[in-house]
C-alpha cells in the first residue's frame, strides 16, 4: 500500500469517525430536548368524553364516567326540599401513554362550566383554585375543611368543595405508593374523582388542559440508533483495514523478499559479464539505477518501477557470449568484431525471452542500441517505435558509457557530457528523455564521478 493511499484511508476514516461522532453529540442533545420539552394538549367536548384512547395521539386523555350512581338532597337555602336534586358521577380519568417512550409527568387543569361539589378525589394531590384563593390539598379523601379556606358546603355529614363557572383545579398525580407516575409504554394511568352536579346534568362541559413530559432513553433516539450502526459499520472496516493491511505487509514482506532474491540472482548474473572487462565493472548496476531516477521523474512507482530496474540490469546480457578479447580490445575494432559486438542486442534479447518472469525483459537488451533517428541496430526501429523502457535505457547507457574510464578513452568532462547529452536529442536520444536525464545531472540527483 502506497503512503499516499494510506493516508488517503487515516483521512477518510478520521473524517467519518467526526461525523458519527458528530451524529452522537447531536442525537444527545436531541434527546435532552425532547425530554425537557413539555407538550400541552386542551380538550373539551367529544374529544375528552369518549369510551375508547385515540391512539393516533401520543398522550391520550379521555373522561370517563362509571355507571354506579348516587342522589342526595342539596337543601342549601333551608327551602325543604324533600326530593334529590343531586346526583354524584364517579369519573374515571384516562391518561394514556401510546409512545415508546415513557411518560415520565404530567398535570391537568380542569375548568368547570357549571356548579359542581367535589367530594372525593384519588391518588394524587388537588391544587383548587376558587374565586379569590387557592391551596393544594395532599388528599382530598382525608379533607379537613378547618385547615383551608375554600367555599364548602356539608351535606349528611359530608364536606364537599364548592366549584363555580370558570374555578378550576389542577391535578398533581402521585409518584407515591400509588405510581401514577411514571407511565410506561401502552399503559394508562387512571386518577378518579366524584364529583356532585344538579341531576340530569353532567360535567361534559368542561375543558380539560393537560401539560406533560416524555422521557426517552438515549438508544431509542433514531439519530443515536443510526450512529451506532454507523459505528459498528465503521468498527468493521476498520478491522477489515487493519485485517487487509496486515495481509499486505505480509504479501509486501514476501514480495520484498521475493525482489531481493531476483535482485541478487540478476546482479550476479550481469557481474559475471562485467568481469568480463574491468573497464565496465559496475557499468550495469548504474545503468539500471540511471533507468529507475528517469523512470521515477516519469511517474513510475511500486512493482513496474522495480521492472524496469531489472530489465534495465539486464540490458547487457549479450555480452557473455562477446570473447574477451573483443571487449578488452584498446586498439579500433575490425568490422568483424564490430558485428560481434552489435550482435550482443540479438543474443540477449533471445536469452531474455526465456525469462518470463519479468514482462517484456527482453525489450530492454534487444533495442537499447537503436536511435531516436532510425538509424541504430539491430532493427532500425526509429521514434515511438523504439519501446519506451528501451529509450530509457539507451541514455542512461550513453551517460555511463561516456561517464566512465574505457580501454579505447578516458572519461568525459560534465560539460563534455551535458553537451553531448543535448546535441544528440532527437538524433541518438528520446529529446524528452534526455532532457529528464539533463534536469537529474544538473539537480544533482545522478552525481559525476
């Protein structure tokens, strides 16, 4: 794995674990809202005097009148009613959670439109408001009127709160033994009242306003659900990553060793032909490391850059089939020897084909001899015809040729060489090639000896 796509993977995930972090923190905050909010519904008529929940609403609320009755007489004035004028409703209040989440409080206020006298009420506390004053009673069924200040009347030794148009009371549920409050998912909590009115009425006037507040736990917050998938999703690339990068160190380490092996087989097939003349001891060793510092300026990397360095290595391969004493030869050689010479390209290039190994080797021994100009062997081939590693190799080969002691020479000066490198663009060399063999010179990247 190359660094720079490893560091493309360490930013893309970094990136995505800020984002699911991000998705963590706002689905909390999500969540506090939600559970801090407090929602209000008011209800009156139909909608609050109804024998079945609506559960298309979150927090359903519906009264609910029981069908045992009892009738009293309500001779307040001393007028001698003798026949009941009263009858007493127990009402059933139905607060009904139809979320997932919990209904973890509410009250309710309701307001009368009518005379009423409550005289029981169960199992939370009452805070009753009347005309000029209000108090909380903690439990209306244990009521001493003597510790209030309401308007109240009694009735066969009964003590019953006075309500008026408009009075209201609001209703606090218990959290006590009673556990009114919290409401779990799909239950309903059911606080009561009886409550007197004039017979043949009831309380169906009413409105009711209820406040409440839903608590939802962090993992049934949807965004805090989606994060968590997206972390597992995440946690298993990761391992995947790690997992699949471990296989590649492996397969890198093999490979690498694999490479070296192959290096030093080659390098000590190509010193067996150096040997063959001193003055070129080393000649293919810098010739393949000239080939990779242009290949590397070309945008090569990783396994064809390891290529083109043994194919460059091998460029001379023919050579062991040249007598020595042709190649150590000082003197100018005859046009027999010359041929021989020339003819190293067509015999490296047939060893090479054996070699399959590495793709193409053979290009490399075969026409690193022939010109930009046609006019090399042995084929003659000319420009973009010439196979590109075999360009290469040809000025990396005419640098060190010209960069090095020879039985027939001595070596060139730089000036000598950067002008010979220049005049021969077009002509002997690729001009694009040889003007990145230039730049690596002059950069000082392929150091003169």
């Amino acid at each position: 794995m190359t660094k720079e796509r490893r560091n493309n993977i360490i930013a893309i995930f970094s990136a995505s674990l800020l984002i699911i972090a991000a998705i963590f923190i706002v689905s909390y905050l999500r969540n506090y809202e939600f559970n801090e909010t407090v929602h209000q519904k008011i209800l009156s008529g139909d909608l609050l005097f109804r024998d079945q929940d609506d559960e298309s609403q979150d927090v359903s609320v519906r009264i609910v009148a029981r069908s045992s009755t009892w009738t009293k007489i309500f001779d307040l004035e001393g007028e001698g009613i003798e026949e009941p004028d009263y009858q007493a409703f127990t009402y059933d209040f139905y607060v009904s959670n139809n979320t997932d989440d919990e209904l973890s409080d509410y009250t309710y206020k309701l307001t009368f439109d009518r005379d009423v006298y409550l005289m029981s009420a169960w199992n939370g506390s009452l805070t009753i408001f009347q005309e000029g004053y209000s108090d909380t009673i903690p439990d209306l069924r244990e009521f001493d009127p003597s510790a209030f200040s309401f308007d109240t009347v009694e009735v066969d030794g009964e003590v019953l709160v006075h309500m008026k148009p408009g009075e209201y009371l609001i209703y606090l549920p218990s959290s006590g033994d009673a556990m009114e409050i919290p409401v779990s998912s799909g239950e309903s909590s059911i606080p009561g009242m009886i409550i007197y009115v004039p017979i043949g009425e009831d309380i169906s006037g009413s409105t009711l306003e209820i406040d409440y507040t839903l608590h939802r736990l962090l993992r049934n917050e949807p965004l805090f659900e989606i994060a968590v998938v997206a972390m597992a999703i995440w946690s298993i690339a990761l391992i995947g990553v790690i997992i699949f990068s471990l296989e590649i160190r492996k397969y890198n380490q093999r490979h690498e060793h694999d490479n070296e092996m192959i290096k030093e087989s080659i390098e000590t097939f190509t010193g067996f032909i150096d040997a063959k003349d001193p003055y070129t001891n080393g000649h293919s060793n810098r010739v393949a490391e000239y080939t990779r510092l242009i290949a590397e300026e070309m945008g090569y990397e990783g396994e064809e850059l390891d290529r083109i360095y043994y194919v460059a290595l091998l460029h001379d391969c023919g050579k062991i089939g040249v007598p020595d004493s042709i190649l150590t030869k000082p003197g100018r050689l005859t046009d027999e020897e010359f041929e021989r010479i020339k003819a190293h390209t067509v015999h490296g290039g047939d060893i090479l084909r054996r070699f399959r190994s590495l793709k193409n080797v053979e290009e490399g021994a075969l026409y690193h001899h022939e010109r930009y100009d046609g006019k090399g062997y042995p084929e003659g081939k000319a420009g973009e015809d010439i196979p590109l590693i075999a360009r290469m190799i040809c000025v990396a080969d005419s640098f060190d040729a010209m960069n090095s002691n020879r039985v027939y020479r001595k070596r060139l000066t730089k000036e000598a060489i950067l002008n010979e490198i220049e005049t021969n663009k077009g002509t002997q060399f690729d001009p694009k090639i040889a003007d990145i063999l230039l730049k690596l010179i002059k950069s000082g990247r392929i150091e003169m000896e």
